[in-house]
C-alpha cells in the first residue's frame, strides 16, 4: 500500500480485518511505522547470531547504535564505538559519551578510556550533593563500602545507623564489630572506641599501646612532639607552647622539653625557648637545658613550705633583695 507519505506493506486477517497490520514508511520524517508492537521471539539456541545484530561493516569512524527519541529528537543512543568499546550516549547527533564498557571490562563513567575496573571521572566546578559517588540506604541498616581481599582481610567503611549515625573504619563485614576508628559528627574521633569524649580519644586494651609521634630523621638534634595553640587564625603561626622530644644520642636517648613562648608576634615555639628540661638520667632542669643535678635551677627558686633533705628539714627561700 502507499500514501501520499510514502508506501508500506498491510498484512490482513483473513478472519477479522480489525487485527490487520501494517508496516509504513514516513518519507516526511525519514521513519518507519508500526502498527502494532514489533516483536522478536526468543531463539531456541542462545548462541551467537540469533536475535538482532547490528553490524559495523569496517574498522574506523562508523559506529552502530540504538537511538531514544522523542518526537524525532533524539535524546539517547547506545552503540559500539571506534575502538570496539560499548558506550552510552546522550543528546544524539552532539553526543556527550555517559558510560562506557571497554573490551578487558574496564567501567567508565565520565571518561572514554577508563584505567580501572571502575572509573569515575568529573570535569566540572560542581561542589555539593552532585559531585561523586553516593551510597545511601533508605532503609534501618547502613550505608557502607566493602573493601575484600578474597580469602585473606575484609574492611568496611561507612554510616553505622545503629550507633548514632557515626561514621566508621572496621576490619570485618559490619560497622559495629571490630571498628577501628569511630568520627562522630561533631568532630570527635574514636580510636579503639565508639564513644569518643574528645576531639581525638584513644583506647587501648595493652599497655604498651597509645599514641606515638615519630620523626623519621634519625639524626641527633632532632625533635618532634606536641604543639599548643588556641586561636582562630588558621595560618601555621601563633603555636606558643609545646612538649618535644629532642634527640642527643645513640638508640634515640634524648631529652624533654617544656617550651614557651610568650613574644607579642606569629612566631611558633622552638628549642630556644625551652623552660623545663628532663634529660634520659631523670635530671630535671629550669631555665636550664642540661642540668646537672636531679634538680637544677638557673636563677633563683622560692619554696614556700620547709623542704626535707634527707633526715634534715631546712626551709630554702630566694627572694628579691632591694
């Protein structure tokens, strides 16, 4: 049969003339149409060449794909590109590449040429709930991460909704057993606990456990330890007062210091404003960064109340005579 469109084939009933079915061409709109649903039965043997084949007929810039239109504008396409990668894409004609399945099995999302088995690529200066990979659980359980090692270790990252909805690090397939760091939206973080009571809060099950600070840089004079600083400027300045551990010796023996600096300026506390000293030989020593008595002090000291040397009571005051 034909129109004034173009031409199509009618394949009649015999019986009922309603259940006709006709395949048209559009010439207007370069299409065809169906009069009814198109329909391809499943073939007995699953093998290669049964169902719908579409066939690049050689290597180079052709490509095959299925198109999504919507009143003729086509708004999705999926295919096989240049490089015999399977692809999703959108906007038809000015099609930006969504997802991609390279031979070897390599995922991309975001990016053509993914080097990983899963790559997620952003090229934008989006910030909020759009950017990256979300994992989220609607339901009562958690919103987690697997990382498996087959046969060897399990981690797991993630939200544990059971316990106040901290966000946890545990060596096993559940966020509430074996957790290893705990952050709670507060800021707070927990090692070897789920409960931290401070900004950084460590338990340990072992005496020999808790934090070490450690300076790779083995070489005598050396130091590293803790610094204090309470103010709102965020620049690496205004650290008034520390405790270090300085290296002086072999098989790191070394020294502490309590160091201050009470200067009108951003400078941050160094050796030369230690205060206190303990040496390795238990000397303590104020003003003084070597002492050479279990207690000695650089200037003058005041006790008061007596203080007992030996069987011997003597009451020692140093005191500022005008």
């Amino acid at each position: 049969s034909s129109t004034a469109d173009g031409a199509g084939i009618t394949i009649q009933d015999a019986v009922d003339s309603s259940n006709d079915a006709t395949l048209l061409w559009d010439a207007t709109n370069d299409k065809f149409n169906f009069s009814h649903n198109l329909q391809i039965a499943t073939p007995s043997t699953l093998s290669i060449g049964n169902g719908i084949v579409l066939n690049r007929p050689a290597a180079g810039t052709h490509y095959h794909a299925v198109h999504f239109s919507t009143n003729g504008s086509c708004d999705w396409s999926v295919g096989q590109n240049a490089s015999d990668s399977f692809q999703i894409y959108e906007n038809g004609s000015g099609a930006t590449t969504r997802f991609t399945i390279e031979e070897g099995g390599n995922v991309g999302i975001g990016i053509t040429d993914p080097v990983s088995l899963l790559h997620i690529k952003q090229d934008n200066s989006d910030t909020g709930t759009s950017v990256g990979l979300t994992v989220e659980n609607d339901g009562d359980g958690d919103a987690t991460v697997q990382y498996l090692l087959t046969g060897i270790r399990r981690w797991v990252t993630g939200i544990d909704h059971s316990d106040e909805d901290r966000f946890k690090i545990a060596s096993s397939a559940d966020l509430s057993s074996n957790t290893v760091l705990s952050l709670e939206a507060t800021g707070n973080v927990g090692i070897g606990t789920n409960d931290p009571h401070n900004r950084t809060h460590i338990v340990s099950t072992s005496s020999d456990d808790g934090l070490l600070i450690d300076c790779s840089n083995g070489s005598n004079n050396n130091f590293t330890g803790v610094y204090f600083k309470i103010d709102n400027n965020t620049t690496n300045a205004y650290k008034k007062g520390a405790l270090v551990w300085e290296r002086t010796g072999s098989y790191n023996e070394g020294r502490f210091h309590f160091l201050l600096n009470n200067e009108d300026n951003v400078n941050n506390v160094g050796l030369s404003d230690s205060k206190m000293t303990i040496l390795s030989t238990g000397n303590v020593g104020v003003g003084i960064t070597n002492p050479q008595y279990p207690f000695h002090v650089n200037g003058a000291a005041y006790f008061a109340s007596p203080v007992h040397v030996g069987s011997v009571t003597s009451a020692l005051r140093s005191e500022e005579h005008t």
